[in-house]
C-alpha cells in the first residue's frame, strides 16, 4: 500500500477508530502525517480523548451522582409528591 495525503474527515474517523482499535500500520502513518500539517485535527483528537476519558470517568461516578443516600425520609417524601403532580393519571 502507498503513502497517501488524507483530508480531515479521513482523519477524523482513523483518530476514532485509533481509540478502539489498532489501525494498519500506514493507516497511522498517514495520520501521523496528517497531524503533523493540519492546525485543526490534533485539536479535534485532543478533545476527543478529553470526552473518552470525562465520560469514562463519569461512569464510574454516576452510581454515586444518582444515589439517593444523602436525602433524609422527609425529603424524598416531598420530592415524590412534587413528582405525583406531573405524573398522569391512569384510567381504566
């Protein structure tokens, strides 16, 4: 296989593809090309592993983001009366 110049939307997917995977070997080479001469995608690929690795981390938090631990009895009663007011009510 040849060398050659990708674009950007090549790019994008083979930086995508790079975080799942491993790519061909000029696949990267290409790619390390690309980034070495375009002011945008070593940005584009710099924020993508910023989302991976919140979202990665918010995961592993989110048990304890939703958890219902600190609420006193007093409290979830009132939230759930709050919450009977915008659920419809059934008819049969």
């Amino acid at each position: 296989m040849s060398l050659k110049m990708i674009s950007c939307e090549e790019a994008a997917k083979l930086i995508s593809e790079s975080m799942d995977h491993a790519i061909p070997f000029w696949e990267r080479i290409s790619l390390k090309i690309h980034l070495a001469m375009c002011k945008v995608c070593p940005t584009y690929m710099r924020q993508l592993h910023l989302l991976r690795k919140l979202i990665k981390n918010w995961g592993s938090n989110a048990i304890l983001f939703f958890s219902d631990k600190g609420l006193s009895p007093e409290s979830k009663a009132k939230i759930k009366c709050h919450l009977r007011q915008f659920t419809p009510k059934r008819t049969e």
